[in-house]
C-alpha cells in the first residue's frame, strides 16, 4: 500500500474511532440520567422512594430498616432505594445532595438535622412546605416547641423530626467516682456548675495521677466544641447560650455578658489544658476512642452526647459498674434532631408523603429509637427501653428547658460552627504547650468575633428572637 | 506513516485538544465563581470583583496554611528528590533492582487515605514507633508525634517522603541508566570511588531526573489535602493546616463556595509558578 493510501486508511480509520467514541459517550450520558433520580419528565415506571441518609454503622443501620419495614407494610406497592453514603457524619453526604439538587435533580428526601442545617436548604430554595403531614399526623401536640420551631421557617414547616439525641451529659467511671467519694464530696454531677466540674477533675488528678479526670477527643475537632457548648449552657444559662450561637448579642462591644459568659468558659479549657487535666493524646482521638477511655477506667469524665451509651452498650460495657451517666446540667436539655424532609420537584412526592408519615408515626418512632439509643421525637411514644438511661432523658425531654444543638446543626450557622472548631482546638492546644492563659483567651475572643463578621453569623436568622429556640420550664 | 497536512494533524490532536479545552473552561468558570458572592447552598454568581480575595488576604489563617505549604515544599521535595537519586544508584549499581523497586514501590501504591490512617496510628502515643523506641530503652526520643503541634507537621511531612520515594527512586532510576556506561567504566579503571562517582559522574548526568522530579514533588507538596483531612483535620489546633484542607473546608464545610474557589485560584497561581519555568527550561532543552 502507498504511503499517502497509508495515511487515508489511518486517518479515516481515526475519525470513525473518534465518531463511535462522542456517540457511545452521549448514549452513556443518557443511560446514566435514566438510573438517576429521574427529573419529573420521564415518569418512572414503578412507584418509588429515593432516600439519601448517612446511616451505615452497626445499630442504625438496623434502625433505619426498621422504619422501612414500617413504611413497606402501610405502602407495599413502592420501591425504597435506598441511598445510604458513609462518611464524616454527613458531610459526604451533603456534597452529594448539594450537587442533585443544584442541578434540578433531588432525590425524594434525606437526612438532615432540623435546625439551622435544615434553614441553609430552605434558605437556597430546595425543600416544599410539609405542613400536611405535621396536621393529619397532629404533630404539633406531641412534639415540643423548640424542635418544633427547629422544623419551622417563616411558619411554615420544612422536615418532620424522627429523633432526639441529648448533648449535654455527663459520661463517667462509676468505681472511680466510689473510690474517691466524688458524688459525697461535690453532689450530683446534675448539680454541678463549672467551678465545680473543675474543682473535681482537679481533686481527681491529685488522687489518681494516672487517670486522666477528663476526656476529649480533638482529631476530628468537633467533639471539643461540644464540650465548649456544653460548658457555655452550665456557665452562661440557655439564653446566654442561644445569644451567642446566633449572634443575637452586641458582638463588637468586648464587655457584653454574653463574653463574660463566653470567655469563662474558654478561660476554664485553657486551664484544664494547661493544668493536664486532659488526656494528652486527645488530638490522636475520635469521639468513641475518649469514651472508650471511660470505661477502660483510663479516664474519669467525659463530655459528650447520648450516642455513647449507643457505643458502650455496643462493646458490651457494662453500666453502673464500667459506666454511668448524668444529664449535666439536669436542668437544661441541649437537642438534636435528625429528620426527613420533601425536596421542591421531588420525582415521587406522594411517596414522599407517605414516608414521612411513617417517620412521625408513633410506630416508625418507636421502633426506630428503640434500636437507634435515642429516644424519639413525639413526647407520647414511650418504647420499653432496655437501658437505664434514657427513661431519664425522655423525662427531661418533657420537663427541662430546652434548647437546639450548635455544634449539630441546631441553633447555629455551619460556617460559624467550622470557625469555632478551629478556634477552640487551637486555644486548648496553645494553652497545653503552656502559654499564658489571659492571652490565650483574648486573642480567641478576637477571633471569634472576626468570625462571626466573615461567617455572617447575625443575618443567618435575621428575624427570629432567641426565645424561638428557648422552651422555658 | 506521516501526517503531513494540517487536517491529519488536527485529528490526531483532537482528543487531547478536546480534553484541554475543557479544562481550561473548568479552571475559567472556578476563577470566576472565586469572583462572585455565592455562598450557600443556592448557586449565585454575581459578580463582586476582588472582595473574596480582600478578605482572604486579611485572614491570618491564609498565611499560615500558606506558610505549611512552603514548608512542606522545602522539606519534602529536597530529601525524596535526594534519596531517590541515591537509593536509585545503590540499585543500579548493586543489581538488586527487584527488592528495591517493590520495597520502594508499595508506599507509593497505598492510596494517601489509607497511608494516613496506618500513620495516625503508628504515631499515637502508645503506637508502633514510640513502643519500638521503649523497647530499645530510647524512651527519652518517645513523643506524642501527631499530638504535639511542633511535631505534627513534620510528621505528615515525613509521611509523604515516605510515599513519594518511590516515585523519584524510578524517575532516577531511568535517569541513571541512560548515562554512558563508557563514562562510568573510565571512572572505574582510573580507580574512583563508589562515591567519587557517584558526585562527580551520576548527580551531572541525572540533571534532567532533577528537572522532572522537582517540579513534579513541588506540585504534590502544593495540592497536600488527603493525608491531612485523614490524619488530623489540619489539627491539632491549626497545626497542619494546608491551603488544600482550608479551601476543602471553605467550600464544603462552610459552604463559602466563592472563597474556596478563590483559595482554589491561588494554588493554580503558585502551580504556576513552578509549572511555567518548568516547562521552558523543558521547552528549551527539547528543542534546542
């Protein structure tokens, strides 16, 4: 074959190739939109629910099958596909459904924490009015007000609730608290206020130098602003608490009682810090390797929500010899909620409907929480609990002040709550490496406040008051 | 055959030249979404010229992942360039190329996730490294390596010369083995040294190893974002903060996509800085 014959058979040969290449990559395109949640134009051929959650560890992913079966039972004809992405509490997961529902192709529903989490996605414009399912299912008299308005945007509700996690308790060693005779000597960890939380953790370094009084988990940082929440509610009160989270307070001017508040509370890490009262490896942690050192007897206290009695009865720990726990403080009730909501042109909103019924219904609550270790949203349900502690909780849920989580998704904006992750984790670590203290604390207070000005913290919930979170009792 | 005429060219270009084309939109959109004022959950792009950057300049964070950067670039790029070049010729020479391609190789396998992980562990406090060193009765050199934030840094760093040596080993690998081989046998029979030779023969002669190892290390050192997001959230404190983690964080924690975006550009300008001279030293030298 001639050299130029040569070069035509090639060069043809190479634009057929690259031909088929565009043709098989548009019909690719096409096939992977139609296994996609389809938009509303292509009608699907078989009833379904597309669901995105961040369930996948042992225990909820049982709880969440189990409100599944609930739904099946009532809508046998639907399909659930379910969409379950693992990974750092959600946060893959919200870049998936970032991108469906920029793009106008939003799955049915999917997890979210009602509170200012919920908002960012009412705010953009993203979710329907579910106010008919609240009505037929008479939510309003079962479910408290601060979760209430939690789901709640300009009176209208967005997501209906199926759980309630409690932040604020106190996790500690029960031999070690005997043996030092710490509930004789400073009361109830119920009681307590900060001086004596300190005073304790002091009292137990000097009589057990090898335990560590208090536990913290910083490598993923948030469980260490957990601890500056819960602490800032103990000090500070829940209207202290929600000025701050919400920016609702003369942030500019250093003397408001909200920084007195704010900077006790930062003053008391940075001298738990520096005074060792913290396991030293804690930037080495997650949240359920601190626990873990409770009931290991390595460490006496720890801060944290209830999904570690979740954990310690999923590692078999046993309560009242290797665990206790104590609402701390007893009067005030810091939540959480997950919930379900119905996304704008969701491709089946009738089976969006029914699955939210099945969410707020008290067979779907009951049954979920049971397995989940939290207790559910409705005040009216009352599941058998086999556990000693949360029977305290589902009480304090009905009698003690309530207020929404910042550090998960409540009260606060996510950027702020970013900021004071880093803000809070770099103060307990400078202080650790011994640097002054009233220093260390100004210069945190400046940087929280630049970073209520670069978040936009204030315009976040422009409009409400903080008494729209407070549920005084 | 030989495509002569300026269509043949053009196919064979086209696939390339489709792929950069889209790039480049992509790069474009990115530094014009760092130009607009979205950030949410709802896509906005209005335009708000500089402010993003104004206010990134006047974050003191921004130094200090910066400064991370640079020094990750300096004590990363330096050594795994080095010991590649000497561990390569210790291969070379020796002959024992398969032990050393697959000790050497593997770190570069792991994925940087599950290299993080593994790491995070062996520098806990009770982990691999500091019980080797009790063992050793070394416990005065036992530190909290990841705890520490003097120490946090440096522990990633190493992580990542760990990883990449296997990368520059094969760059210098090939590099050596296209020196003369007349050159070397000279050296020999005029009695050098393994050393002698290895100065004053191989490091003049695998300039070019340098001039694709260093670039292409600097660049690694630039884009740093899993290790850290795995091993310490940029922790502890802001310890191991990297421009990389800061922009992630930006754009998807706190949902400041136009600052991210903005955090984005500046790495693309910085890469530059390194990509360009790069790439004319290269020019230069291909084509005389």
């Amino acid at each position: 074959m001639s050299l130029r014959k040569a070069a035509v058979k090639t060069s043809t040969i190479i634009i057929i190739a690259l031909v088929l290449i565009v043709i098989a990559a548009i019909a690719g395109y096409y096939a992977g939109a139609a296994v996609a949640p389809a938009a509303p134009t292509t009608p699907p051929p078989k009833p379904q629910l597309i669901i995105y959650h961040w369930w996948t560890a042992g225990g909820e992913k049982e709880a969440i099958d189990a409100v599944f079966d609930v739904f099946k039972k009532a809508n046998p004809e639907i399909e659930i596909v379910e969409n379950p992405v693992a990974g750092g509490a959600g946060a893959v997961m919200k870049a998936v459904i970032w991108g469906l529902l920029a793009s106008g192709t939003p799955p049915d529903t999917f997890q979210v924490h009602a509170g200012g989490e919920l908002k960012e996605y009412v705010d953009a414009g993203y979710l329907d009015i579910v106010d008919s399912v609240w009505e037929e299912l008479g939510l309003e008299d079962v479910i408290p007000e601060t979760l209430q308005a939690m789901c709640k945007f300009e009176g209208h509700y967005y997501a209906v609730p199926i759980n309630v996690h409690r932040s604020n308790v106190l996790w500690y060693n029960p031999k070690i608290f005997d043996e030092l005779g710490i509930i004789d000597k400073f009361g109830d960890p119920r009681t307590w206020d900060l001086d004596t939380f300190i005073e304790v953790a002091r009292y137990i370094k000097e009589n057990k130098p090898d335990v560590a009084p208090i536990a913290i988990a910083s490598r993923n940082k948030w469980p260490l602003t957990h601890l500056f929440e819960v602490l800032l509610v103990l000090r500070g009160g829940p209207e202290v608490y929600a000025k701050f989270w919400t920016g609702m307070f003369d942030y500019k001017n250093p003397a408001d009682p909200v920084w007195v508040a704010v900077k006790d509370v930062l003053k008391a890490l940075a001298i738990m810090a520096k005074e060792g009262l913290f396991n030293a490896n804690h930037p080495e942690l997650t949240w359920d390797q601190a626990a873990a050192l409770v009931y290991q007897g390595k460490a006496a206290m720890y801060v944290h929500g209830d999904w570690v009695a979740g954990y310690f009865m999923s590692v078999g720990a046993k309560y009242g010899e290797e665990w206790s726990a104590a609402p701390f403080p007893k009067a005030v009730f810091i939540l959480l909620s997950d919930s379900f909501n119905m996304p704008k042109n969701a491709p089946h909103p009738d089976a969006v409907k029914a699955w939210l019924k099945a969410v707020g219904s008290s067979e779907g609550q009951e049954k979920f929480n049971l397995i989940k270790g939290s207790i559910p949203a409705r005040v009216d349900v009352a599941p058998a609990y086999p556990d000693p502690y949360r029977p305290e909780t589902a009480d304090d849920f009905k009698k003690s002040t309530l207020v929404p989580s910042a550090v998960h998704g409540g009260i606060s904006k996510e950027a702020f709550v970013t900021e004071m992750h880093n803000i809070v984790t770099s103060l307990v670590t400078s202080a650790a490496t011994g640097a002054d203290i009233d220093t260390l604390v100004d210069a945190s207070t400046t940087q929280i406040m630049q970073a209520i000005d670069r978040t936009g913290l204030p315009d976040f919930w422009k409009g409400y008051t903080i008494d729209y979170f407070i549920t005084k009792r | 055959m030989i495509a002569s005429n300026f269509k043949e060219k053009l196919i064979f270009l086209a696939p390339i030249l489709l792929i950069t084309a889209i790039l480049y939109v992509m790069i474009a959109t990115s530094i014009y979404v760092s130009m607009s004022d979205w950030r949410s959950y709802k896509i906005s792009l209005n335009f708000v010229g500089l402010r993003n950057y104004v206010e990134l300049f006047s974050n003191p964070r921004f130094y200090a992942a910066l400064r991370n950067n640079i020094i990750w670039i300096a004590l990363f790029m330096i050594p795994t360039s080095f010991l590649g070049l000497l561990i390569a010729y210790i291969m070379v020479s020796t002959g024992k190329e398969l032990i050393f391609r697959t000790i050497f190789l593997l770190p570069t396998a792991i994925s940087m996730t599950v290299a993080g992980t593994l790491w995070v562990w062996m520098y806990a406090s009770e982990g691999a490294i500091n019980t080797l060193l009790k063992i050793f009765n070394l416990s005065f050199l036992t530190k909290p390596w990841i705890s520490d934030p003097s120490t946090a840094l440096y522990a990633l760093i190493f992580v990542t010369i760990w990883q990449y040596l296997g990368f520059a080993v094969i760059i210098f690998e090939a590099a050596i083995k296209g020196i003369d081989p007349a050159l070397i046998e000279a050296a020999q029979i005029d009695g050098a040294s393994s050393l002698r030779i290895f100065w004053d023969i191989v490091v003049p002669q695998v300039r070019h190893g340098f001039l694709v190892a260093v670039p292409l290390l600097a660049l690694s050192a630039l884009k740093i974002f899993d290790i850290v997001y795995v091993a310490t959230r940029g922790g502890p404190g802001l310890a191991t903060d990297v421009l990389g983690y800061f922009m992630w964080e930006t754009a998807f924690w706190s949902r400041f996509m136009a600052d991210g975006a903005a955090i984005a550009t500046i790495i693309f300008a910085i890469s530059l800085g390194i990509v360009i001279p790069y790439a004319l030293i290269a020019l230069r030298r291909w084509f005389g």
